[in-house]
C-alpha cells in the first residue's frame, strides 16, 4: 500500500476536560484545547518535539 508511514499518532481526550493529549510517533507528548492545533504540532515533527532529558 502507498503512502504508509508506520508512524503512529495518538490523540486522546481526557474526561471532564476540553483537553486533548497528543502522543507523536517519536514518543513527545503535547496537551492541547484545540484539535488543529494538535494536529498542527503532531505533523510538524520534529519541531517543537522537546522531549525530557535531551537537553533543549
């Protein structure tokens, strides 16, 4: 099939909230309110990806 990746992109919501938790295909996480945001961050990878301890 074309145009698979293998990249897996989470959104999850969180009961009794109107935020949504994201996890990108490298493992960074983002909490966002708004869904485009949240894609707009998932699909910029990797900017804005800081994850812990990697020293940005």
């Amino acid at each position: 099939m074309s145009g698979r990746t293998g990249e897996v992109y989470r959104v999850d919501w969180l009961p009794g909230t109107d935020v949504l938790h994201g996890t990108c295909h490298c493992g960074a996480e983002h909490t966002a309110e708004d869904p485009v945001a949240m894609w707009d961050w998932m699909l910029a990878h990797p900017l804005g990806h800081d994850l812990p301890g990697n020293g940005s």
